[in-house]
C-alpha cells in the first residue's frame, strides 16, 4: 500500500514520467512518417512500444504513480463536495453523542470503533484537546469495522446516553484492553457507575442500530474506509492523530486561536 510519504516522492518523479512518454510517442511518431502508411502495421509499432518499455521499465512505475496522484487528487475533490453535503448529518445528528463544549464553535467530528488500536491511540489526545481548547466541540461517530464484539461496545455506548455517562464510559472502552465482550463491556460500565442491568435492556433498543446504520451510510458517502477519521469543516484526515495533529486540523480548518 502507497505511504502518504511514498506518495509525495512519486509526485516529484511525475516530469520524469511525462519525459519517457513524450519520448515513446515520438518514437512511435518517427515510425509513421518514415514509410507510406500501407506499410505502417500495427504489429510494427507494438513491437517499438515494447521494445522501448524492456528498455526503459522505469516508465510503468512512474506512469502508475502518476495515475495513483491523479485519482487521489480526484478523490480529495469529491470528498470535499461530499462533505459540503453532509454537514447537517455530520453536526446535528441527534444520535451522535457529543462531548466538549456543547455549543463550541469548533467541531471536530470522529470516526472510530472501540476496538481499533489506533482509535485507541489517539484517545488521550481527543480528550487532552477539549480541556485545552475551551472552544471545541467534539461528535461522536460510531464505526463498528471489527466484527460483532465491535457493533455490542457500540450500542452498550450508545445506550449509555440515558444514563448521562457516555464520556465516561467512551473513555474507559477505549482504555480497555483484552477481548471485549458483553461480561467485559458491563464490567467497564460498573466501573464508571452505570446501572448495568439498564444498560443490558437498553442496548436492545433497535434504535442504536439505526444509529450505527445511518453512521456507516454517511461514512461511505465520504469515502471513510477505516477507523479512525477526523473532520473539521470540509477537511477529513484519516489515521490516528495526536493532540499536535488534531490542532493542526483545526488551524486549517480556519479556526486557529
């Protein structure tokens, strides 16, 4: 899998690309005019083309990396627009839990699923960035990726908004290590005072699916394969972030202090 670091490399490599081709059209260009079109097969001028690339192999790899930058370049632009759309679904979603200042100006919207490292990972710094910036206001988005075990620490947090300890709880699931299942998920609920034998029945309440269905609709619409995904504005980074990161987003995203 191409590195966004691989990636900026091939970029540079993209003239050397243009070179080869101009010179294998020329090439392909100096065998028609040298003899009557009657004579010119196409047998001919595949034989050049292929004699040319045994020659010079580098050019395949650059003409792919040229493609590959080009389609990610074309994906940036739809995601964007695709963003522009979604703004009410990312933002306002009833369904979403919110954390931070409720009525911050700056929102960081999250991606993620209880059982993804890098979800894991970057935690302390979502959690660090709303104590330092007063102005934030951070969404929620759940996406089991992971299996089962992954879609049941979804609606146990979901289900536990009722309770009014979903910050907590969100906290201590992504602390958590080991397998999680239904004993465990109850286990780290106890821990952070919910009324487990609540949270059990509420869990079943076919809403948290929809929920989960309508999170995992929006994140195609975007383009989100993976966990965990940042948005700020019109800007989605994917991959964990730490807290330099997340305020780098932001500061893109115009809202620097």
């Amino acid at each position: 899998m191409i590195t966004q670091s691989q990636m900026f490399c091939h970029r540079s490599q993209i003239p050397c690309t243009a070179v080869a081709v101009i010179g294998l059209a020329t090439m392909i260009g100096c065998a028609g005019s040298a003899a009557p079109s009657h004579q010119a097969s196409q047998q001919a001028i595949d034989h050049m083309i292929e004699q040319y690339i045994q020659s010079h192999p580098e050019v395949i790899e650059q003409s792919l990396q040229t493609l590959e930058a080009k389609r990610e370049a074309e994906e940036k632009t739809r995601q964007k627009a695709a963003l522009a759309t979604k703004q009410n679904e990312l933002l306002n979603d009833p369904g979403s839990p919110v954390s931070g200042n409720l009525s911050g100006n700056v929102t960081l919207v999250e991606f993620f699923d209880y059982r993804c490292g890098f979800c894991k990972r970057a935690a302390g710094a979502v959690t660090q960035l709303q104590q330092e910036d007063p102005r934030v206001r951070i969404v929620y988005k759940d996406l089991p990726i992971l299996g089962e075990a992954s879609e049941l620490a979804a609606k146990a947090a979901l289900a536990s908004k009722t309770q009014g300890k979903h910050q907590a709880f969100h906290e201590a699931l992504l602390a958590s290590k080991g397998d999680m299942t239904k004993d465990t998920i109850l286990a780290v609920a106890g821990e952070v005072g919910l009324d487990t034998k609540k949270l059990d029945a509420d869990m079943q309440s076919p809403d948290l699916q929809t929920i989960i269905d309508r999170n995992r609709a929006l994140a195609k619409d975007l383009g989100i394969s993976g966990t965990p995904g940042f948005i700020v504005g019109s800007e989605l980074v994917p991959g964990a972030l730490d807290l330099k990161g997340l305020k780098e987003l932001i500061a893109r995203a115009g809202h620097g202090k």
